[in-house]
C-alpha cells in the first residue's frame, strides 16, 4: 500500500517524462499536508522522496512505455500463468489463501493482481531488449555468422560411449571411468579403420539404446541442433567419414558418422534466426548487456529528466544494476 501511494505522489507530480528535460523541476508550493504548525509542501514532499523511490518510478514509466509497445498475447499470458502457479507451489503448496497472505512480505505487493502486474513488466522489458540487441546486429556479424556457422541440414550416425562413474565416486574413481569409456570408444575406431561395419557396431556397443537397433542413425538435423562439440565435429567430417577420435561430450565420447548433407541454405532464408542466435550468444556472454541495452532502449525512445537529482539516481540504480551483472559475468567466465 505504501508503494502504491507514492507511486500516486509521484506520478501527480511529475518527476519524469518521455519527452522534456530540465535541470530542476519545479512542482506546486501549496502545503499538501498541515497539522498545527506543521507544514509540508509539494515541492518538499518531492525532494524526501525522489531518490529514494526512484525503482519505484523506473517500474511506472516501464508500464505506461511498454504496455503501448508490446500488447498482451495469449503466449504473455501463459507464461504469466505459469509463474505465478510454480510461485504459489513454491511459496505457499499450492494455497490460494496463503499465497495471498505472503505477497507482502515474500513480493512487496498487496494482491495477485500486482504481482501479474510486475511479472508482464519484466517479461516486457526482455521483449523490449532482445528486439533492441537484434535490431542492432550489424549486417556484417550476420554474415560473419553465416559463413562460419551456417551448414546444410547433415545426415549421421553416432555410437556413444558413456562413463559409468557415479556422481558419489571419489575425482580419481570418476577419471579411471572416463579413461575406460574412451579407450573403448578408441577401440571401436580401430575396429572402423579395420573395416568393420559402423552399423553392426552401433548394435553392439552403443550406450544410445534409442539409435542403437537401428544402427546409430540420428536422421537428418541441423548441426546447431546438438550440443556443441558435437556439431563442431560433424560440420569437420566429409560426407561417408566418421570421426577419427572420440568427440567428449557431456553424454560420454561419440564416435560420429556423416552419411549426407544438403545444399546450405540462403542467407535471406535464415537470417531472422542468426540474429537470434547471435542474440543469445551476446547476452550468455555478457549479463551486463541487459541492463545496458535497456537503459539505451529507453533513451531510443526519448528518455528525459525533469530534474538532476532524479537523473543522477536514475544513473546510479542503472549503473549499480550493471555492476552486479558484471560480477555475475566474471564469476561464469571463471568457471
């Protein structure tokens, strides 16, 4: 409730706007609170509360920007469902009455309502940044991608080889077993290069008991489709070639077979799903680059202070956010 109230304050004063700036704003000097001797102004009122409420404007001016850009959708309102339910299970096992007792203390809000409220904001502003970061993919890393990346569509087969270590062994236990699945996927290659059958092998050996009957056959797929060293290694091989080595995988080494791969698409044809996928790279890569294409996505749009200090808190909050990020970056990348 007390957030809503100063949200009231704020908005009837008018602290921030989409279009005018300024260096000081200036608000109504008519008491809006008296008692005996006590006198509280607009402007003093607004001077108390807009930095330390500045979130609190942030999320308004979020709703009001981006609730015109991106109306509500049947798929919005999924995921919206979705949330709130794995919310409720978590919190409250499922009870309607004591979730709803929580919200104040677990959320900081007052009903459901606001909390579908805050949850369609943030599933909004990720619309709004990842059309931002797309739209401002260069024509030349589309391209880049595309020559580096983009293949046809491969046939293959594969036989895997997997680890019996358990989760619970000792480091040294867990290396002996790797050791021994790739010795025997290395066997297995030797029984290739003597000219054994991959097919018979894949029956054989194979710990992919799903492809294994019928001789290791993966269909047809796009080699993005796979976990990364795996599509790497298939994309290396020449149609009727198989992998000279075992590729490790987090499944266990794969011994690879590519049996055919058709023509590579055109760059119109998949450029819609490059930028995605360059997209997703840059914000795995780098989790500051939410906060920062956020920020420019609201200055795209015209973005304006009405005053210094509330621009200045408006800075600080962004760049703290960003700060954080940046821990969460380093840290992954460490891994």
């Amino acid at each position: 409730m007390k957030n809503k109230l100063l949200l009231g304050a704020i908005a009837t004063l008018g602290l921030l706007s989409l279009t005018g700036c300024g260096k000081s704003a200036e608000v109504d000097s008519k008491n809006i609170l008296e008692m005996d001797e006590v006198k509280i102004s607009a402007q003093e009122f607004f001077d108390d509360i807009k930095e330390e409420h500045i979130r609190d404007l942030i999320d308004k001016m979020d709703h009001q920007l981006l609730d015109k850009e991106y109306k509500e959708t049947d798929e919005e309102d999924r995921y919206v469902e979705e949330q709130i339910n794995t919310l409720k299970t978590t919190y409250a096992n499922g009870d309607d009455k004591t979730f709803e007792s929580i919200l104040p203390t677990y959320f900081g809000v007052d009903s459901v309502k606001e909390l579908e409220a805050n949850i369609r904001i943030e599933y909004k502003r990720e619309q709004a940044v990842n059309d931002y970061i797309e739209k401002n993919i260069s024509d030349k890393e589309v391209e880049n991608y595309y020559n580096t990346y983009t293949t046809g569509d491969v046939t293959a087969s594969h036989i895997l080889i997997k680890s019996d270590a358990k989760s619970t062994d000792s480091a040294e236990k867990q290396k002996e077993a790797e050791e021994k699945a790739k010795k025997e996927a290395e066997k297995i290659i030797k029984e290739l290069d003597d000219g054994a059958d991959f097919a018979e092998l894949a029956k054989k050996y194979s710990d992919d008991k799903s492809t294994a009957e019928n001789g290791g056959s993966l269909g047809t797929f796009s080699p993005d489709e796979m976990v990364e060293q795996f599509a790497a290694a298939v994309k290396e091989l020449k149609v009727n070639e198989y992998t000279k080595k075992p590729v490790k995988t987090t499944y266990g080494y794969h011994i690879i077979l590519k049996t055919g791969e058709e023509d590579k698409p055109k760059l119109k044809d998949v450029e819609k799903d490059i930028r995605e996928k360059i997209r997703k790279q840059k914000l795995e890569s780098d989790q500051t680059l939410y906060y920062k294409s956020l920020k420019e996505f609201r200055e795209s749009k015209g973005l304006k202070f009405g005053d210094s200090t509330m621009k200045k808190a408006y800075d600080d909050y962004m760049d703290s956010l960003i700060k954080n990020a940046s821990g969460a970056t380093s840290e992954n990348n460490n891994q």
